[in-house]
C-alpha cells in the first residue's frame, strides 16, 4: 500500500526493491537466529523476534499512513503527476480477470515451492547432518538467489 501511494510511474520497480526486504531478512536472520538458538532457548528466541517484530510495527503504521502530499504541498499525487481516470472494479472482477489470472497462475506455483524449501530446509539439513549453523547459510543463500529475481520482475513490470 505504501509503494502504491509514493509511486505511479516507476511502481514496478519500487514493488520489486520492496519485495527484496523478504530475501534480505532471510539472509540476514537465520545466521542470526541460529546463533541465539546456541545460547539461548527457542522460546526465548522466539520471544525476542516478537518484541522485534512488536518494536517495528508502529513504524510501520506511520509510515502506512504517510502520502507524498505530506512531503510536497504542491504535489498530491504519486511522483508528482495527476492521476490517470480510474474506473472502479468490483473484487470479483478482478480476481476473475485473464490478467490476474495469467499473474496468479505465473507467480503462485514458484511461490509455493519456495514456501515448502525454506520450511522444510532446516529438518531436511538435520536430516544430512548438517549443523543448524551451516542450515541457516542454506537459508541466506537461497534468499540471496531470489533479489536479482525480484528486481527483474519489478523492471519488466515497468515495460509491459
């Protein structure tokens, strides 16, 4: 929703730099969160990333509830230009469209089997007899693969 409001003309791309926050937390986190696993217990780390998550949601809704208008009086509008006429669609719509449908249909089955490797990545390492140190490089790696992915579909999003 925030990429929406600040961004019209370039929207593909900033939706594609967003979306690689995800593939940034999880090369960031696990080493991280593996490391706190070996002093500490899972609840205990599990509690932590609560408060974490806890600690970042009222930035969150700032910056949910922040237009560009907020920034530029002279400029209400995303990037600074008028709003193209919007006709109205009802959900049903939408979600019944060949556009949405060709998106869905495209971004859903990779989607879902990223879901199944990185939640199954952990036990199937263990399995191995790999440490949950060296399952957690897995994990980084393996979300450092997906970025170039996410901002090439935010750059084609932007020429179709």
């Amino acid at each position: 929703a925030i990429v929406a409001q600040w961004f019209s003309r370039k929207s593909g791309m900033a939706f594609g730099v967003v979306a690689t926050g995800t593939s940034l937390g999880g090369l960031v986190m696990p080493p991280i969160i593996a490391a706190l696993l070996d002093l500490y217990s899972w609840r205990s780390v599990s509690l932590a990333c609560a408060v974490g998550v806890l600690a970042i949601t009222p930035l969150a809704l700032l910056l949910r509830s922040s237009r560009p208008k907020a920034l530029d009086p002279m400029s209400a509008q995303p990037d600074g230009i008028p709003p193209p006429a919007i006709r109205r669609l009802h959900t049903l719509h939408i979600l019944l469209s060949p556009p949405f449908l060709i998106a869905a249909g495209m971004f859903l089955p990779p989607a879902v089997v990223t879901a199944g490797i990185m939640q199954n990545l952990t036990p199937i390492a263990a399995d191995a007899g790999i440490a949950a140190t060296g399952a957690a490089f897995l994990m980084s790696v393996l979300s450092l693969a997906m970025i170039p992915g996410k901002l090439l579909f935010g750059l084609m999003s932007d020429r179709c």
